[in-house]
C-alpha cells in the first residue's frame, strides 16, 4: 500500500507545471538581490534631461500613451462599474490617472523597466505606485524568476515579498533585451552614440560662439635670417599652450598671444565643414528612430518617410503608442484581475483617440455597406459586444 501511495506522489510531482530551463537562470544565487545592470542615472541625465530631442520623443511617448484610457472587459462585455475600472481612474491619493500612467511610461522608456506598486486591504488592491526604477533591483527564486523585489533610497531598504495567499505586490514591466533574463533594454542605450554625438555638436556650437565664432588657423614662424625654426623648447612650450589652452571645445575660437616672429593666418572652413546642423539632424533622427517618433512630428527636416503630418501622426499612434499602451494594459489586467475572475480582462479605448477617427470612420463605412455579415459581428469587428435585446 505504501508502495502505491509513493507511486502516486511521484506521478502527481511529475505533473507539476514548471519551466525546464527556469532554475538555470537563477546560476545557482537564489535569494541573492541582482542590481540592474546600467547606469540609470547617466542615461536619464545625458539622454533625457540633456537632450531635446529625447525629452521630446519621450515625453511625446508617455503623454499620448497616459491619455489613452483603459476599459474593464469581463469576457466580451465592458464593465465600467468594476472595481478595477475605479481603481485605475484615480490610482492613489495623491496622482491623477494621467499623471500616474505617465510616470510609469516614461520610466519605461528611459530605463527598459517599469514598476508598480500595489496596496493591498483585506485582499483587494486599493492603491497604486510608481517606482523608480533605479531604485529596484530584483530577488530571484529557485525556479529562476524573482519571488521579490528591494526597493533601496538613502541607505534604506525595503523588501516587497510575496504575500501569505502567492499574491506579488509589485508588477515588473520590461522591455525585450536579447542578453538580459530579469531587466529591459532602454531605447536610449542603442542611441547612446547617437545622443553623445547631438550633445557634442551642441557644446562645440556654443563654445564657437562664446568666442565670437572664430575659426581655427596656422600659426607661422618668420624668424630672422639663419633662424627660420623655432628651438625645441620653444616649439615645445608652444605645443602645450595650444594643446593645454586652445584645444577642445572650451578652447575653440579662443585668441593667441603671439611673441616676435610669429604671424597668425586664419583658415576658413567650407561650408560642408562647417555645416553642423546637417550632421545634428542626422543624430537627431536615429534617436527619434529608436523611440519609433517619426522625424517629421518632432521638427526634424530632411524627413520624407511620410507624405504628411497626418501620416506621420497614425503612424506614431499605431507603431508605437497603442503598443505600447496595450503591453502596460495586458500586464496591469493579468496583475490586477480578482482571484477567480480570470474574464476580466483590460483593453484600450481606441474610439476616444483623435489620430485614429478618420481610419475608424472608414471601417465603420465599410462594414455598414458589407451586406454579407450580422450587425452583431460588424459590431465585434469594431470592438462592441452583441446589441442588447429589450
């Protein structure tokens, strides 16, 4: 009989569903914290508050996405009185729904990593945060996917475990990153160069015109007959002037004090040399290819991907908003549903979005001249449930 009973237990293990590969990515720390891999606070600072157009993609980003609100579907029928509903129109006490959806996008964006904090009371989540990301690093488990998460400030810490009932207080967003199992890629790091060479081009430009716009030139010997060449200390004291006081940047148009026997010959540029804007438009626009904002919407010319505004605009909205949106509304309805509600579900409501009426306008015409198919299906392609019968 004892015999059966660990015959069972062996079958009821091997039915256990867990990942295979799961335990060989906690390489054998399990409950020993991982810290995020990159600098955060250069790419924030370099990236975002240093460059305009970064801010700019960014902020363009998290904006059109936090205005972008989310509908409670249980199955196919909206339920705009759930709980959820409520609780994602006004977040926590002190944070709007916009305000709140806009912290945790643009954290995504600058970092690859977005966190949420849940407030729970008597088993229901009551509130939400946004957390920094810098400050989060990752507990894995023994199976290889985080069981807990710390959150570190001025030297304090504060551990967000799994509750009593499996629940995981904190919703980890990230973006794909090929070499990483635990953090997200950040757009900015693939257009770290990119941003390097914008901001460099903007701190040649102004030390130029600290110094009254100056180009360089030659400086040329004319010593007396039998002395054409300066002596080697002379020439060395010379070189590290010029390399010391006059090289880089700070040093760009700068005058020379010249002693006898020295002439200064300024050099002019041409005008494909001196043509920083072309080069600054071509940095400008990798980054806005990183972050999917088509060149046009940020002011960038040279742009003829699309023929218009408006174009460029659907695309924005299409390729890289509504994405975007929906991976946050995915995983905040997987997060956030009840226990035992597995229908409820979060989708976007798209019919509010200006960008997209003119296209929703045109599928709205040709379902209603398609006589082929029931209202009810013109209105499941559209996003409705079934018409409600009196």
């Amino acid at each position: 009989m004892f015999g059966r009973f660990r015959r069972l237990a062996r079958m009821r293990a091997a039915e256990a569903k867990a990942s295979a590969a799961g335990p060989l990515i906690a390489l054998h720390q399990a409950g020993r914290p991982r810290w995020t891999p990159r600098d955060y606070a250069n790419l924030a600072r370099e990236g975002f508050v240093k460059n305009p157009v970064a801010y700019r993609a960014v902020a363009m980003i998290a904006q059109a996405a936090a205005s972008v609100r989310f509908l409670v579907y249980d199955g196919a029928a909206e339920a705009a009185d759930h709980p959820l509903a409520r609780l994602l129109e006004r977040p926590n006490p002190v944070q709007t729904r916009s305000v709140f959806l806009e912290q945790v996008y643009a954290g995504l964006l600058i970092a690859g990593n977005a966190y949420v904090e849940a407030v729970r009371l008597d088993g229901l989540v009551r509130e939400l945060y946004a957390l920094r990301a810098d400050r989060m690093r990752a507990v894995p488990g023994r199976d290889g996917w985080p069981e807990a998460y710390v959150y570190a400030v001025a030297g304090r810490e504060a551990k967000l475990a799994r509750e009593a009932d499996g629940f995981l207080p904190v919703l980890h967003v990230r973006l794909f990153h090929p070499a990483d199992d635990h953090y997200g890629l950040s757009p900015l790091e693939p257009a770290a160069q990119a941003v390097d060479l914008h901001n460099a081009m903007a701190a040649w430009n102004k030390a130029l015109l600290d110094n009254a716009a100056r180009p360089s030139g030659a400086l040329i010997y004319r010593g007396a007959p039998g002395a054409e060449n300066l002596s080697d200390e002379q020439y060395e004291r010379l070189k590290a002037e010029l390399e010391n006081g006059r090289s880089g940047p700070r040093g760009a148009g700068r005058p020379l004090l010249l002693e006898g026997g020295l002439e200064w010959r300024p050099m002019s540029l041409t005008p494909q040399e001196m043509d920083f804007e072309t080069g600054r438009n071509a940095a400008a626009r990798d980054i806005a290819m990183a972050f999917g904002v088509p060149p046009m919407l940020l002011g960038i010319p040279g742009d003829a991907t699309y023929a218009n505004y408006e174009a460029a605009n659907l695309a924005f909205w299409r390729q890289t908003v509504l994405p975007l949106a929906g991976r946050l509304a995915e995983a905040l309805g997987a997060w956030l549903a009840p226990p035992g509600e597995d229908a409820v579900r979060l989708g976007l409501d798209e019919d509010a979005v200006p960008a997209l009426r003119a296209e929703r306008a045109t599928l709205w015409a040709q379902l209603e001249a398609a006589s082929f198919i029931g209202r009810d299906e013109k209105r499941a392609a559209v996003g409705y449930g079934p018409e409600e019968t009196p």
